[in-house]
C-alpha cells in the first residue's frame, strides 16, 4: 500500500476548488480518499457551523465523482475540520489516500488507518463509554494500516461529537445526567476522554487510569500522540491513526514531539531535524515544499502561569482561550517550520504533557525529490 497527503487552501468553507482540480487533473483518485482533515475559518466552538459546510462540500463533491451519496462518502471518510486560524494561520485542508502498489518498500513509509465509533449521546461524552469505544477504534484503525507496535505511531486524530444546550437538556428529559451542563465546557470532557482512550490502547498509561474518574483531573495521564477536537456536525467519533510501516511505499514519513509548554520552539526545530530539514531555527524555503502538512495540539495553562509569569488569556470575556493560544503557538510553529498553512489546535486536555501538547509533522523524506519535482 502507498498513502499520499496533499494539502488545498481554502478561501471560504465552502471552497472545494483545490480538490475538484486535482481530481479533474488525475493527481487524486476519488475513491482512494480515506480521510480528510483541515482547519476553517469559524471559531472552532460549539455555534461553529463551518466545519459542518466544508464537510458536506467536499462529500458532495466526492460523491458526485463516485456515483455515491454526500452520506455515504460520510460514512467512509473521516472529515475532521477544526474551526480556528487566528493570526498567521490559513485556512486550508490536508486529502489522505491510499492506493495500491505492488513496489519495493524501502524502510518504513507512512501509513494511514481510519475508524468510526458507534453513535455517542449527550450523556456519553466524557464517560467511560467514550474512553473505551475509542480505545477499540483506535486499535481497529492501526489494524486496517497494518502498523503492528504502537512505537509506530506518531499522531491519532479524533474528531468527536459536540451537543448544544438543547441536547443535553433533552438528555436529562430521558432521565440521563451528562458530565457538564455547560455545552462549552463538554466538548472539553469529550476531548479529554477521547485522548485517554487512545493512551489506553497505545500503552502511554496504565489501562486502569483510562478511567472517567481521571477525565480533567489526571493531567499527568496523556497520549503523546493525540490530537482530539469535537464538533456539533458529527455524533460518532472518527479516528485517523498515521505511523510507519515497512509494509508501505511511498516519499512519505511522520515524526512527532511533545511541547513541554507554549514557548518550547526546542521541541519544535529538533523535530524538524529529525525529520532532516536544516532549521536554524527556521526551516529555508527550498526546504519547507516538503512539509505535507502538520499538527499541533497547544493550550493555556491552567495555572495562569507561563514560564513564572501571569498570561491572561484565562480571563479574558472578550476572546475565548483557544483563539489566544492558536494565535500565538501557531506564530511559534510557523516561524520554524516557513509554513502557516498548519491545523493548530487549542484545547489539549490529556494530549501531550500539562501546558503544553504535541506536534506532528507529515513530510517527504530527505532525498525522495518530490518537492523538486512539483
């Protein structure tokens, strides 16, 4: 097997240009999409309704080119849109495939695995039942892309269920409680028990703290590798799992690192090293054409405190926290990587250390000469 990921900007949630020109030109083949993830132009809280309209964009155009539905393409391929590209960020959205190829592999190349839940509720969310279905999927999905050693890999995209208000006092009409009444504060709780269950199944933490009594209270218990968001546009929870396999092929890999809080760029540049771009800090324009996308999870400390001094962004009325944390962490990562079009995502509960998150980065592999060539 051979993945491939190539990203389109956005100009609006709507815009579905990028992908329609590639399919009309033969560079993606339609039916060899598996997941989609990407950032909007909303805010990236419960009432952004952003995320919902580029999905059914980009289903309906893939549909249109498969003889299937807009549903049915859902029902196959993850859209993980995540609202928010405050500062230098830009909207824009990464396309994974994969195809068939009877080639050599040579070494480990990037490999990718998707997965759906059952259906969550309202009452669901932030519950053991949340944790432990997305445990399971996130072994379904290394399964489907054959990555054998969770060491393999390097970053578990969830996308889960975000419920309004109305939803959860539905919830309590059928006599069922949820872990917050506060729909703000739920997406959290789902955010928070998604990314323990992928610790669970990947061995980060003993299986007994991937429990709901843990969920926003046992910091130290985290996946490196997790990057949850939530949105009203779905009700199961997606999961994209990207790692290495030697039983792939392609120009591809992936590495990850952790961020120990919003100011480590260390972290940042020896990643990038790792991944063999020359950063110092920042990453020469020749060399940033084979970044192929990526990821970071960040957020505001809970202490009020960044590296001994006060931070605001907690007490702000004016200006939710992740829109202040996206804005300056995503400046950070942009500066060393030479790219803003990056899904920078706030909220990091149980995703990467406390204070600070992850950061994964799909790239071609030095010497492939793909970069050269587009």
């Amino acid at each position: 097997m051979r993945a491939d990921v190539q990203r389109f900007g956005l100009i609006d949630p709507g815009d579905v240009t990028g992908l329609r020109n590639a399919i009309e030109r033969g560079s993606i083949k339609p039916r060899e999409i598996v997941a989609v993830i990407g950032k909007t132009h909303g805010n990236g809280l419960v009432n952004d309704y952003t995320r919902g309209y580029l999905m059914m964009s980009l289903s309906q155009l893939i549909g249109g080119h498969t003889g299937g539905s807009a549903q049915s393409v859902c029902e196959r391929v993850p859209f993980i849109f995540s609202g928010g590209v405050e500062g230098v960020l830009s909207p824009h959205y990464a396309v994974f495939t994969v195809s068939p190829d009877e080639g050599k592999a040579d070494g480990q190349s990037l490999a990718v695995g998707v997965a759906f839940t059952p259906p969550l509720l309202p009452e669901d969310v932030g519950r053991q039942k949340q944790i432990d279905l997305t445990a399971a999927a996130v072994a379904e999905a290394m399964s489907r892309a054959g990555i054998a050693s969770a060491a393999d890999v390097h970053f578990v995209q969830v996308k889960g269920p975000a419920f309004t208000l109305a939803d959860i006092v539905e919830a309590g009409g059928r006599g069922r409680s949820c872990a917050t009444d506060n729909s703000g504060k739920l997406m959290a709780f789902g955010r928070a028990a998604s990314a323990l269950g992928v610790a669970k199944t990947l061995g980060e933490i003993d299986p007994a703290r991937a429990d709901e009594s843990a969920v926003l209270k046992d910091f130290d218990a985290y996946s490196s590798v997790a990057s949850v968001s939530a949105g009203v546009e779905i009700r199961t929870n997606e999961v994209v799992v990207v790692g290495t396999s030697a039983s792939w092929t392609g120009p591809l890999t992936i590495g990850h690192a952790s961020m120990s809080d919003p100011l480590d760029i260390g972290s940042v540049v020896q990643l990038a090293r790792d991944l063999g771009f020359t950063a110092e800090p920042q990453i020469p324009t020749h060399q940033a054409a084979r970044v192929r996308a990526a990821f970071v999870k960040c957020e505001a400390p809970r202490d009020g405190m960044v590296r001994g001094k006060a931070h605001t962004m907690l007490n702000d009325g004016d200006m939710d926290q992740q829109r202040h944390i996206r804005g300056a962490v995503g400046a950070i990562v942009a500066s060393v990587l030479n790219d803003t079009a990056l899904f920078v995502s706030g909220g990091a509960e149980h995703q990467g250390p406390d204070k600070g998150g992850m950061i994964a980065v799909i790239a071609e592999k030095p010497g492939a000469g793909a970069a050269d060539a587009r």
